[in-house]
DNA sequence: GAAAATAGTTGCATTTGTCCACTATCCGTC
DNA sequence: GACGGATAGTGGACAAATGCAACTATTTTC
C-alpha cells in the first residue's frame, strides 16, 4: 500500500484544479498569459511590443489602406478610446499616418509609412515563427484544427462587437 | 464585373489580417480578450473577478489543503510577488486563511474557509457554464478535442516554470 | 559552519484598459 | 431644411494588475 498521499501536495502533477480542468476558457487564459510573454521577448524594442493589438493594427493598416480607427477598434476587441490612444503612438513612432476621409469628415483613413512597412514585413515572420514554436508539441493536422475551430469564434466574437 | 473593391474596406468581413488569419496565438490572445470580458461580468460582485488567477486559486486551495503559494504561483502562471498579493486579498476577502509550515517554516500552507468553500461551490457552476456558453458555436466533439490538446500545452508551460 | 538556494514580502514603476463626457459631423424624417 | 438621434474621434480621470529588484528569514548542501 502507498503511503496515504496526504498533507500538502508539492508536486505540480498532483495537483487538483477542479473543473478547470474541463474548463476551455481556463486554458484559453493561462496559456493567452504565455503565449503573450514569449512572444513579447521575441518582439522586444520593435515598437510593437506589448499588449494585444499593436501587431494586429500595423497588419490591418499594411493590408487595409485607407481603414478607419473604428473598425480596427472591433477588430481587436478594445474601445474607440483605447484604439485611439494606440494609433497615437505608432503614428508618434512613424509607423503609420492619419487623414481625414474625404467622404464623411468625421472619420479619418490609415495609411502605412514606409517604416510601417517595413515593420510589418519583419513582424510577419517573427509573429508566425513564435506562433509555431510555442505550439510545437502540436502536431500539424491538430494545429490546422484548432486554427478552424478558433478562428470561427473569433470572427463571431468580432462581428457582434 | 464588380466594381473595383478599391478605397476604405467597410464591411468586417472584407479585412485581410495578413499572416494572423492562421497564427494560433492570434487567436488564442484575441479570443482571451472577450471570452475574459465575459466571465467578468458573470462574475459581477464575486469576490473573484477580474485578472486570471483567482478563480484558480481559489479551487486550488479548496481542492488541495495545505498548497502553498509558490505551488499556486507556478500553476497560475505568475511570480511569487503577485501570487502574494493575491493571497492577501483572498485572506482580506475571508475566503482562506494562512498557517506556517510545520516542516519548513519559511513556507505557508493555505486553507480554504467556510466562506470560500461556499464561494468555490458557486463559481463552479458559474464558470463551467459560462465557458461551455461562450464558445457553443463549438460542437461536443470539437471542444472535447480543443480542451486535450490546450490541456498539453497548458501542462508543459506550468510545468517549466 | 559557510555558501547557495528557496519562500515570502515590499516598494516602485509601468502599463493597460475602462468609463464617461464632449465636440463635430452625418443621416433620416417630418 | 431643420431637428433628433446615431456615429467618429478625443481627452480626462481612474483603477488595477503585474513585473522587477531588493531584502529577510530559513533551509539545504557540501
């Protein structure tokens, strides 16, 4: 008979997490907070460090001419203000540029730099590596699924905000 | 012919996000954005919203007697120093309640209270039902599926730290 | 017994985001 | 074409969380 397993439990694997254990939104948290810090190291002093959305913005610019603060807002799920105040700073870094639409004063377009561009091009690679790397004791075929399956609850995520 | 699609993308559904159409992480970060959002609000006044890490805790210690906080740091993916602070809220909260080791008297041992059983008791079904909500554009098999292979993940990342 | 490692705490700085109110402009309707 | 309601963007105040580094107290190692 094992001695009785009682008493504080030290090793990780022994540990009860309870219905988190079923639970996807516990792994979607936990790993977010990982995944988010290796790739913060490997972005490091690249202007786009940090928090989510800056990637995902000079993405939308470079491939978007001419897209509106408000709709890279709902595209990363923050508010017009902080999307307002994220704009300022890559405009401040020289990444991109405002201009007032012509059709609806109101709102104003997005254009990359050259510097953007540039930024954007380096990022691509950085940003889809990582991705991989962290990911890689996952297997292509599951890899491929996961991206299936996410990717339609964050556009339904996206497309009601 | 259509006409030319040129000029400021509109509609959500016309955006290219370049490469993180198919980076895991992408998604894995955006999806934590609103799926976090929305546990909050189910959790509206509990004692245990905001951040990650509570709700964890929270289980950890009701589940595991005599847990320290370094085991919990590690499992909920943050330094010692933050870990702290948040035990000390839970103790502020009443929902656990600290004694010193008896075998090393550097370390804690942390228990539940009867507060915080009874809290663990209802966040149970707050949050198994809330994750099971958010993403039930996702069948059965699929989540089944997604929460094995995150489970993974999740355990290397925990485990190396 | 001395050095190195570990547990926890605290101060500090930084970042990040949310809420709310305010202005300018556009749209639809009477 | 004037008025009310929605929409775009901005700015301020505020709250919170978290990470780093330094420091104390113990324990472990050699």
């Amino acid at each position: 008979m094992l001695p009785p397993t009682k008493g504080p439990p030290t090793s990780i694997k022994d540990i009860d997490i309870d219905v988190l254990e079923d639970t996807l939104s516990f792994y979607i948290r936990s790993i977010n907070l990982a995944v988010s810090r290796d790739l913060d190291e490997k972005l490091e002093g690249l202007d786009v460090a940090r928090g989510t959305g800056k990637i995902t913005t000079l993405f939308l610019v470079d491939g978007n001419p001419g897209i509106r603060p408000s709709t890279i807002a709902k595209l990363i799920l923050k508010d017009r203000s902080a999307t307002g105040r994220l704009v300022d700073q890559m405009e401040e870094h020289g990444l991109l540029f405002r201009e007032t639409s012509a059709d609806d004063s109101r709102a104003q377009e997005l254009y990359i730099t050259e510097k953007g561009h540039e930024l954007a091009e380096r990022v691509r690679g950085i940003v889809t590596r990582q991705s991989r790397e962290f990911f890689s004791d996952i297997s292509d075929e599951e890899h491929k699924l996961l991206i299936d399956i996410l990717r339609r609850t964050y556009r339904r995520v996206a497309a009601q905000s």
